[in-house]
C-alpha cells in the first residue's frame, strides 16, 4: 500500500468533514487516528454467553474485579485500563458517575440492571495489574447468544473498537452456529485473534486433545489461514494463563504498529461504507416530494417549539427551589437535558427524513460540588446560558436542515452545486475504500 494508514485516516477525516450528514463517521475517523498517534491498543474478551469471560478477565489481572455467576450476567461493555484503582460508569446522556467496585454488580449484572434500564453506556475501571502497564486497554464484553438480545446487540457493535480479540470457547460444547457467525463477524475488524479454550477441568487429556483438534481444524477453515493458536485455559483455577498473558503482552510489545494498523484498516472501511450508505439516506431524502417536505419541515418547527418551551419550564422549575445553591449540580443538571435535547433531536431527523444527524455530548464527570455562598449571580448566568444554548441549538438545527435539504431552494446553480458535491463525496470516499 503506497498510502500510509495515517495519511488514509486523515484524509478520510478531512474528506468527511467538509458534509454535515457524515460528522458521526468523522468523529469515528478522528478517535482511529489518535489512537494510532498514541499506539493504544484494545484487546477485548469475546464470544457466546456463559463460556467464562468475566472469569478470565480476573483469572488474568489477578483479581476479583468483575461480578461471576451461574446465570448469564455481564450485560454491558466494562473496559479496564491501568491506573489506581477507581470505578466509574458512562450513561447514554453524557454522565459518568465514580462508583465503589462494591456497586459494580448494579450496574453491569443482567439480574441486577435487566435490559439494562439504567442506560449505562459502558463502565471504566482502573487497577494497578501489571498486565495492563503498557497502555493496555482490556475489555469484557456481553455473550451472544442468550436469551437477553441487547447483550449480543452490545458485544457485536463494540467488535468494531476492537483491535485484538481473546475469542472464548469451553470444552463443554463443540463451537455452534452462534459463534460461528459471530466469529466471521469479529474478523472483519480486529486484526489479531487469540483463541482461548476454557473449562479443561472439566475433561481428560485424551478428551482435551480431540476438542482442541477439532477446533483447530474448524478455526482454520474459518479464518482461512493454515494455523491458529489455541490457548486451553482453565479461568477458574489459572491453569494455562501465563502462555496467553505472555503471548499478549508479546505481540503487545512488539507488534503493536502491525496489529493497529492493520485493524484500523479494517474499521476505516466499514467507516466509509457508513457514509456511503447515510449519503444514499440523505439523497432519498433529497428526493423527497415537495408537499411531502413541507410536511415534514412543519413537524420539525413544532418540535423545536417545543424543546423551546421545554427549556423555560425546566427553567421555573429552578426560580422555584431558591434554596438551592449547588452551582456544579445544576450546573450538570442543564447539561444533560441539553444533552437529552440532542438525542431527542438526532431521533426526530431520524424519523422525520430517514438520515442521521449526530451531535457529540458532552461528558459530566459528577465527583465535584460546591456552595456558593452569598450570591445567585452565577446560578442566573447559568439559567441564561442554559436558554441561549437551547435556541441555538434549534436554530442551528433549522438553519442545516434547510441548508443540506435545500428546501425551497430556487436557484439552480446553488442546487446543482450542491449534488455535484455530493457525487464527488462519494467518488473520493470509494477512491479511499478501493485504497484499503
């Protein structure tokens, strides 16, 4: 390849910039190329439900970090980097909330947050294991395959921020259609694989000599190289952990460009084909009839009314409680309902014009507060600020939909302009793809 994977990446960034419809794929774009700046790598625990990847993630730290059971029970995605010790969970609207590790379980336990209804995004835990020195982020994921399908909707999309996968089987049952698919799946975007064989407690040598020739055998065709290296573990008592640790934190050490590079190819050009494909969407919607477009702009303005209105309650709502005097709680408390604003917004696009429009929240780390003491100023500059920033973001989001749209729109050169754009869009993003 002539191009480097770097200059891809920012080229693919820079392209992907200059349409609002594809911001989602740009932020996408930028985290890659940070991440290959800084080498860090992602190595994530997969596969189907119940096959002992909690287990092994504290087999492998050395500690009793993550919730086990005999029903299945992770249900979000828990990353693990190093660090003093803390813990910390990520909501859908913007929130990370410092936790004890004692509270883990309310949190990332299918029992304990089914259907995960509190809407955790993800949790972050740091702990000073030596395994995770070099910049290692380690992450558990969900199973596949039980019967809860927002695990698996979980553990398939966050294969796509996987560098390198520990792909989990157990002697208990030969490898099943489920794994199969979720193992051609996995492929497509990590780029080094690690085969872990769990339970070999559980069996004779003679027995354990079969599975593992059969996986062997299965594995190869599956991932059409001549060999694979498979690692028999027993995650509940640490047999056979040192030689996957090394290996590892090996490849880690010394093939970490390799393994990044070649993985960030694999995620640019699904990032493309995403664009691609919300071109197509915002060209359908292009399309779309004239008294069916007003239609739809009518129903955009009565939202956006709405929110508005929404906004001035919320508003009241503090001019009532003049006690409270937290500037950092109410602070965050308008952050994400502005936040709740954007998702609301992104879904109302959705639904009305069949595109996607992306907004980034903002993050609300709540470890802080304080008091202020003899004075509402700050808080009155907060409610003000708090209305500003509702307005704009609905006059921008008005102001975009009738620019990218061209509603109403009359001037031919400004319309024809506009489609040629989106063509060469297209003709430079398949240029890129076809690079990779």
């Amino acid at each position: 390849m002539n191009n480097s994977i770097i200059d891809i990446a920012k080229q693919t960034e820079e392209l992907l910039n200059t349409s609002e419809i594809c911001r989602a794929e740009e932020i996408r774009v930028k985290t890659l190329r940070k991440k290959l700046e800084s080498q860090d790598i992602t190595v994530s625990v997969i596969g189907q439900f119940k096959r002992g990847k909690s287990t092994l993630v504290n087999a492998i730290l050395e500690e009793k970090l993550l919730p086990v059971g005999i029903v299945p029970v992770t249900s979000v995605v828990t990353r693990i980097q190093y660090g003093e010790k803390s813990a910390a969970v990520h909501f859908d609207n913007g929130i990370i909330q410092p936790i004890d590790f004692e509270e883990l379980s309310e949190y990332i336990n299918e029992q304990e947050n089914p259907g995960n209804k509190r809407c955790v995004s993800s949790v972050m835990l740091h702990t000073p294991a030596s395994f995770l020195k070099k910049g290692l982020t380690f992450v558990d994921t969900p199973g596949v395959g039980s019967a809860h399908k927002h695990n698996s909707d979980a553990a398939y999309a966050f294969v796509k921020e996987s560098d390198a996968v520990i792909f989990m089987l157990s002697v208990d049952s030969p490898i099943n259609e489920i794994e199969i698919d979720f193992l051609r799946n996995a492929k497509e975007y990590a780029a080094k694989f690690y085969f872990a064989v769990n339970k070999i407690d559980n069996v004779e040598e003679e027995e354990l000599s079969a599975y593992l020739e059969y996986c062997r055998r299965l594995l190869c065709s599956l991932m059409a190289v001549e060999n694979v290296m498979l690692f028999p573990v027993s995650a509940k008592y640490g047999t056979g952990l040192e030689e996957l640790k090394t290996k590892i934190q090996s490849d880690c050490k010394t093939l970490v460009k390799e393994i990044l590079e070649d993985s960030v190819a694999m995620k640019l050009k699904d990032i493309i084909g995403s664009a691609m494909s919300r071109l197509d969407l915002y060209w359908n919607a292009l399309k779309m009839p004239i008294g069916r477009l007003d239609s739809r702009f009518n129903q955009m303005k009565e939202c956006l009314a709405e929110l508005e209105k929404d906004s001035k309650e919320i508003i009241s709502q503090l001019d009532y409680d003049t006690t409270n005097t937290d500037y950092v709680g109410i602070s965050n408390m308008l952050q994400v309902e502005l936040n709740q604003m954007k998702q609301a917004l992104s879904s109302s696009v959705a639904e009305l014009f069949g595109m996607e429009y992306h907004y980034e929240l903002t993050e609300l780390n709540l470890t802080e507060s304080y008091k202020l003491d003899n004075s509402q100023d700050s808080i009155e500059n907060l409610k003000e600020k708090f209305l500003t920033e509702t307005k704009q973001l609905c006059d921008e989001l008005e102001h975009t939909l009738n620019l990218i749209l061209m509603y109403r729109e009359k001037n031919t050169i400004t319309v024809a302009r506009r489609i040629e754009d989106l063509n060469k869009l297209n003709r430079q993003l398949r240029k890129l793809r076809t690079l990779l």
